[in-house]
C-alpha cells in the first residue's frame, strides 16, 4: 500500500511539473514596456521575442518600437535566434 501511495504521488508531482512548466510562461507577463502597450500590433510577438532571448529592449525599460533597426542589432538578433 503504501508503495503504490508513493508512486501516485510522485506521478502526481511529476505531471504537475509539466503543466506548470508548458503553461507557466505565458502566464506571466515577463515584458513590462511602458512604451508598447496591450492593444499595440506587434505586443505578442515583441513579448515572445523577449522571451526566446532574441531581444531585450533597452534599460530604460523601454523598447522603442518606432525606432529604426539598424545592421548590427539585426545581425545580433538573426545569431541569438539560429544559436
């Protein structure tokens, strides 16, 4: 008995884990840019981006969507997405 209460106790932590790791992300909103608000065009795929590492923003806690993207941040992002 108390094998089997073990075991369904760690199945149980065990499938817990997964769905709190698939879903847990997009639970939580990791970007916080004053200047990109909710219904602005690109919010979900800017918030992605941040997640997957590609981009940052800048430390002001800014991310300038408006601004121009130059070669070098490009490439910089283009290396970080293939790595």
């Amino acid at each position: 008995m108390q094998r089997a209460m073990k075991i369904r106790l760690v199945a149980v932590s065990l499938l817990l884990a997964m769905v709190v790791t698939a879903i847990g992300p997009s639970l939580v909103n990791t970007t916080a840019f004053t200047d990109v608000p909710t219904d602005f065009w690109a919010y979900k795929q800017i918030n992605r981006c941040v997640q997957d590492g590609i981009v940052s923003g800048y430390s002001d806690g800014t991310f300038k969507p408006g601004n121009p993207v130059f070669y070098g941040a490009f490439s910089t992002s283009c290396c970080h997405r293939s790595c």
